[in-house]
C-alpha cells in the first residue's frame, strides 16, 4: 500500500506503485538478493506451492479489477481512434532492385 501512496505522491496510478513492489517481492529479485527470505517466503513443498499460485491468481484477479476501477472512460472516449494517426499511405512500400 506504501508503494501505491508514493506513486499516487508523484503523480502516478497507484496500479503501478503496487506493480513496482510486487516485482521487488518476485521469485528473481529477492532470490537473488535474500536467498534465505526466498526458501522462506517460497518453500519447495508442491502443497505450499500450490496453495501460492492460487493466492496469486487471486491477486492478478484483483489487480485487473482495480485497473478496471480506475480507467476513466471520459478520457478513453475522447482519445481518437486506433489507427487515425497513421495512414496505410504513410507506410509505402519501396521495391529494392537486386
């Protein structure tokens, strides 16, 4: 939650700030920095990892619920449309004589 306010601080979706701690917690940074609270945090026990990967499919479940809250659909409305910016004509194909 601490990581949501200080995004939310500097001007940012608290989505990220909660992105950005649970990379820190991921299985490669803090393996690689604290092995022993990795063994700890994630045991080698198949039920204890089991029950790990269900919690966090419940916390993927909630995240894309809380982007979902959080998208504004006035400002998704008024952006224009996929694809108006660009042109099949700006992308020409040039022919290379070999």
């Amino acid at each position: 939650m601490r990581w949501a306010r200080s995004c939310v601080a500097s001007g940012g979706p608290p989505v990220v700030g909660a992105l950005a701690a649970g990379r820190l917690l991921s299985p490669s940074v803090l393996g690689a920095t604290s092995p022993d609270a990795y063994q700890w945090l994630f045991p080698d026990d198949p039920r204890q990892q089991g029950l790990l990967q269900g919690v966090a499919w419940i916390g993927v479940a909630l995240l894309v619920l809380i982007t979902g809250f959080e998208t504004n659909l006035r400002d998704a409305s008024a952006a224009p449309p996929p694809g108006s910016r660009s042109s099949p004509r700006s992308f020409r194909y040039k022919p290379v004589s070999v």
